[in-house]
DNA sequence: ATAAGAAGGACCC
DNA sequence: ATCCAGGGTCCTTCTGCT
C-alpha cells in the first residue's frame, strides 16, 4: 500500500503518541518517563516542532527497514537456508560450551529514586502525585501547564535537589560496597554486585543475601531497591525489572530455565536494543528473544547490520559476568551542555556559550583532565542535532579557549536559531595520573594469560573494555572479529567461532554498494507497514520509576488522572495510554483554546515533503553545513 | 593506500 | 502569559591528508 495517504490521520496521530509515549516504555527510569510525559504534553500544546521531528526520524528508519529487506529478499535468493541454520546451530552450541554459571551477579535498582528521597524527605506527600524535577512540564509554557493541570489537576512539582540525591547515593553504594568492594555502579541509583564470594564466606544463599542487602538499605536509609539475580549482568538487569518496586527475582542458574526465560522476553528488554533497533529487528520478524532462533538465517546473512553472534547470545541468555568498578582512565570525554528557548541573535547564543565554557572549564578542574579536540554541539529550533569538531595542537581547558574555539566553529553556521550549545572536550588527559603513561595497560596483563598473541590481544583489550564500560552492557552492532566474546575468563576457543561465522557470513560483497544507491532517487513511497512497531509497551506504570508516587499492590494511581484504580498493570497502562490519547489532549487544548485563544496547530498535518532533504530546513539559506551525502 | 579525524546516530542512566 | 535533560559510550560512515 502506498505511502501515507494510505494512513488515516487519526490513526497516524495516535501511534505517535504512543511513539512519544513509546521510547520510554520498556527501560527506561524516572527522569526518562517524565520526561516523555512532558514532552507529550508541551509539544502537544505548542504545535511541535519537536513532533515533526520525530515524525522525520521515524520515517527515516522505515527507509531503513525498507532498505534492510530488499537486502534481505535478494541474499535469500540464493541462500542455501539450511545449510546456514545448520551453521548457526553449530555456533550457538559453541557459545553454549562457553556459558558460565558460577558467578552469582546481583543488579540492584533503586525504585523511583528521586521521588522516593523527596517522600522521605517530605512524608506530606505520601499518596499524592507529584513529578520530580524542572522537567520541561513544570517550566513549560502557560498553554501545558493548563493542560498539565488539566489533566491531573492535583499534580505537585518539586525541584530537584541533585546534592540531596547524591548523598543518599553514596550512602547506598557504601552498603553495596559491603557486600562486594568492586561492585559497579551504574548511574547514582543503580548497580552491578559479584556476590559469589559474599555468599561462600558466609555460607549464604543469594536471595537471603540479597534480601539481606535490601533489608539493610531500607533499614539505613528507608529506601527501597528492587533487584536482579542471575548468572551474568544482562540477565540480572532484566530480573532486577521483574518484581519492581521493592522485589527480587532470581533467575534459576540453568540453562534450560534462562532459554525459557529469554524465549518470549521482548527484545526491546534486552539492554542495548533501543528504539530504532526494535523497529527493526521487528522487521525481520524478531519480537522476542526466541525469534532469534527461528530468524537465524536471516540474522546470518545480515549479520553485519544485526550482529549475529551477539543475537546468539542473547537467544541463550549469555553476557558478560563480569563486574569491576571503573577506573578513571577509562574516561573518554567530558562536556556541558545547554538547552533553552531558541535564540537566534549572536550576542545572546554566544553568552550561552560562555555558560558553558565557565561550567566545563570548571568540571574539568576539579576532575583533573584536558583534552585535546573539542567538539561544539548545537541543536535547531526543528532538534536536528550538529556537531562540529577542532583538534588543538596542546592541551585545552581553559574556559577562554574553550569559548574561542567553539565560537569559532559556530560563527560559519550563522545565522542560526537553536535550543541547545554544547561543548565536549575528547582525546583526554589525565592530570592526576599517578603512574603515567601506558596507563590501561595493566589490568591487561593481569587478566591476559598470554596466548596467542596475534589478535587475542586485540580482543581482550576490547572484551576488557567492554566490561567495564559503565553501560557495561556488549554493544549491538558488532565486527565479526570483534565479538568480544566471553569477557569471562575462560574463553579461548573463541577464535574458532568467529572464525567460522565469518565463513557463514562473507556471502556479501565487503563493502558497500549501499550508499550508492541511497542517493539515487528513490522515490518510492513508504510502504503499508508505516505504521510498525505495533505492540510495543508504553508508560509502564509498573517501574515505579514512573512521573509520580505510583502506589502498589492491587490498587494503583494513574499518574495522570490520578484515579485510584484497582487493576493490573495492563489494565493501568492501558488506562494511563487512554488518559494521554490524543482525544483527552485535544480536550484540554480546546479549553485551553477558549481562554487563551490561540489556534491549534495541532498534530499531523499529512503532508511530508517526499525527498526528506537531509538538509536541515530552518535558518533559511545557508544550512549547517552540508555533508549528507 | 591507509590511519585518523569528523559527523551523525543509537543507546544508556 | 512560555522558555533548561544533561551526562556519557560506542559504532558507522565519510573524507582529506601525508
């Protein structure tokens, strides 16, 4: 079915709310669904650029997926289908050798970190909604505020104190800390534990220990934590989601019961698969993690764009189990940045700027780095994000030349009107290094057991880095030579793997013909599946972390009604997705329209200009730059 | 021709 | 009647040098 006359505005309106609503469904925390409400709420109100943006990004990865299956139709011309999934067979039995099971990692949660440290601070609050933070909603305009209100009339807000968080922070990881001294925090409310050797000395199974643990942090700080038991930090992720708030779970340490555990667990759960990646492994007919399998050739064939061995292993539910704090060195970067009402006059955007330039220049000494490229980022008044980039010949950090060079890569993109200026600063320094030089180097002669030295060192390096990264997690998109397997420590048949899988794979050309052909016309219009991404979950009310006080057990609080229903999660969300629907928006804005008069702008107006011309539209004329291409 | 830089994204908390 | 998500990492693709 051709293109977007084929979709009915309502309709197309709609998913996009869910759309906005979408992102933060599965995973995401606090600040994310708060931020996704608002975002609703103020871009619904003022007509939205933000809105069209999205609306072009979506449409920009159903290009993408578009594009995906051509490759896949025509390479599943001549492949030879069982031969491939007999291959895979092989590698998933491979990986399956490789599994580790002896180490008992805990992923610990806090539940609605911010609000629960602003209930504690302030019991009055307790059973009342209320949203943490300047979030756009509470500083946003008159016309969403109105509908804020409208909406949820009783809603409080409340700023947030970022010291106060901090300090309830530390005094969580300090027990953590108790339980493993090289626990890795990720964020200020979340964490990775190793409790295998906690559990030996003190003769302990895990739940008791970790709800030990938990029961202490309640004891100590009258917060709640939620977490995750299971044999690597995927799992435990995942699992830590399970019985939120206040819960644990503990997956069973077998292979057979995490295979059933992964196979009809969404892969959107799966941490590393955002929102683009969903879509479109979603094309591909993968929904779950048991869709892998079945889509296992396929996933070979396009094995570069969706990382075979990585879906192999998230199908058996292998990952990383290893847990170490991070250290400094590993740092990348470091910036600042800045959002406000869009500004187009030179003086007022290069003050804000100098805002900037003090800050990082500020962070940057009291952390002790320089560095030697500095990026400048800016975003338009449409949210098309640039980024343009200097490297200096010594080491910068100083707020004057912070500011000299981001003025100077900005003053050729006038004239400009942009929302946010940021500046990141790369290719890093450490002032405090205490050994100097060849400074990652030796947690890899501790981990590495010499063997072959040809590219094994390469790949323990990377799996080294991977794992400790604070997202910890193994990245999507992975070179077939650099399937940082087993970070674990045993792995050394690994070589073989990757070699094999790249024998399945080659039956691409190596390189690509693609980009060619991406700028030819293509004037083909968006195909009926437009609308995609059918059943993914929304506002999960579920996580707690959600905008306000939710409440537990049988009865909850829809965050924007604030009616006490007593129902399900489903049923929540499905309540909480009517209360955002378009209609009771729209409601709100004709009330809204009465009194402050002024036109609704509104949502879709169908009509999207063919050629998305990459370009980026506003400040008319001379565009930031031009690279598309 | 190749390694390195630049730009743009995806994703995470 | 309006104005603040910000801090990161990693990956891919393209390009202009020596």
């Amino acid at each position: 079915m051709p293109a977007e006359d084929g979709l009915k505005r309502s309709q197309e309106t709609e998913s996009l709310v869910k759309r906005l609503a979408g992102p933060s469904s599965g995973k995401a925390g606090l600040a994310k669904d708060q931020s996704e409400i608002n975002r609703i709420i103020t871009e619904a109100s003022k007509g939205s650029k933000f809105y069209d943006n999205e609306k072009k990004k979506d449409k920009e990865v159903t290009v993408r997926i578009e594009k995906i299956l051509k490759e896949r139709d025509e390479s599943l011309k001549t492949a030879d289908i069982r031969k491939i999934e007999s291959s895979v067979d092989q590698l998933i039995a491979e990986l399956e050798v490789q599994r580790d099971l002896t180490q008992i990692i805990v992923h610990v949660d806090m539940d609605a970190f911010y609000a629960n440290v602003e209930l504690l601070d302030n019991p009055k609050l307790h059973g009342k909604p209320f949203a943490v933070g300047k979030g756009v909603l509470s500083t946003a305009s008159y016309e969403a505020r109105f509908i804020a209100k409208k909406l949820c009339p009783d809603l409080i807000f409340l700023p947030n104190r970022f010291s106060r968080y901090l300090e309830m922070s530390k005094k969580i990881m300090d027990i953590f800390h108790r339980y493993d001294p090289d626990m890795c925090p990720a964020g200020c409310d979340e964490g990775y534990l190793n409790i295998t050797p906690y559990c030996e000395e003190h003769s302990m199974a895990a739940e008791d220990c970790v709800r030990e643990m938990r029961e202490t942090v309640f004891r100590e700080t009258q917060l709640t934590v939620s977490a995750g038991i299971a044999p690597n930090k995927m799992l435990a992720k995942i699992c830590s989601d399970k019985n939120k708030p206040n819960g644990q779970f503990q997956l069973e340490f077998k292979p057979e019961a995490i295979k059933a555990f992964m196979h009809d667990l969404s892969i959107r759960k799966v941490p590393g698969i955002g929102r683009v990646n969903e879509r479109m492994l979603d094309a591909i007919g993968i929904k779950t993690c048991g869709d892998i399998y079945q889509q296992r050739a396929v996933v070979t064939l396009m094995d570069k764009r969706f990382g075979l061995v990585f879906l192999c292993r998230t199908y058996l539910g292998i990952a990383s189990n290893v847990v170490q704090p991070h250290e400094r060195e590993e740092r990348k970067s470091i910036g600042a940045e800045r959002t406000f009402s869009t500004l187009d006059s030179k003086e007022k955007i290069f003050e804000k700027l100098t805002e900037v330039s003090v800050e990082l220049e500020k962070d940057m000494e009291e952390t002790g780095w320089v560095g030697r490229t500095v990026t400048l980022k800016f975003k338009l008044d449409t949210y098309q994000v640039f980024t343009r980039a200097k490297s200096i010949d010594h080491w910068v950090s100083k707020k004057e030349e912070l500011f000299a060079i981001g003025k100077e890569l900005l003053l050729p993109e006038f004239p400009l009107k942009i929302r946010l200026i940021g500046l990141r600063v790369t290719k890093l320094k450490d002032l405090r290094a205490k050994d100097d030089p060849t400074n990652g180097i030796k947690r890899f002669f501790q981990s590495s057991k010499e063997n072959e030295p040809r590219k094994k060192a390469k790949l323990e390096d990377d799996a080294d880095l991977h794992d400790v990264m604070e997202d910890a997690m193994p990245g999507f998109h992975e070179h077939d030579e650099t399937d940082y397997q087993v970070d674990d420590n045993d792995g050394d048949d690994i070589v073989e793997i990757t070699n094999m899988d790249k024998d399945v794979t080659r039956s691409r050309p190596p390189h690509s013909t693609s980009n060619a052909q991406a700028s030819s016309s293509k004037l083909e219009s968006v195909p009926a599946r437009a609308r995609s991404t059918s059943a993914a979950p929304r506002l999960r009310g579920d996580k707690g972390k959600s905008i306000l006080t939710s409440i537990k057990a049988s009865t909850q609080e829809c965050p924007i009604c604030s009616k006490v229903l007593e129902i399900d999660n489903d049923s929540l969300n499905a309540h909480i997705d009517f209360c955002l629907s378009r209609s009771a928006i729209m409601e709100a804005q004709v009330e809204t329209n009465k009194l402050v008069k002024k036109p609704y702008v509104g949502w879709p107006r169908q009509e999207f200009s063919r050629k998305v011309d990459t370009k980026p539209p506003s400040s008319r004329g001379r565009q930031p730059s031009k690279r598309g291409r």
